[in-house]
C-alpha cells in the first residue's frame, strides 16, 4: 500500500481499493475524467495515497 516513503499501488491494488476495475481507471483517463496516472520505469501506472483519493473523490461522484 502506499505509504508515504515512495512506495506506489498497481492499478489493480488501486482499482480494488476503490471499488472498480482496473479497465474503468483506464477508461477515465482516456476520456479525461481523471489525470493521467505517474509511470514507473517500466511504463505502468502507479498510484500514491493522493492519487487513491483524488480517484476515490471521482468515483463518489459518480455513484452517489
């Protein structure tokens, strides 16, 4: 989990944290409803706490 000291969240870790698939994040971004998630050196996204709120922010928005 992400923790403060540099340690990041998968998409998949992050999508389940929030309650949706790791597809809809994706979509999101794509379509500009969230920004673009931060790349580690491989290229896949990552996600810090503040990320997980700004998506969990989003996601309350849209379901409730």
């Amino acid at each position: 989990m992400a923790d403060g000291n540099g340690q990041f969240l998968t998409i998949t870790e992050a999508a389940r944290l929030i309650g949706v698939s790791a597809k809809t994040i994706v979509r999101w971004e794509k379509s500009g409803k969230v920004r673009r998630s931060k790349r580690d050196f491989r290229g896949w996204r990552v996600f810090d706490d503040k990320d997980l709120k700004k998506l969990k922010a989003f996601r309350e928005t849209i379901f409730y």
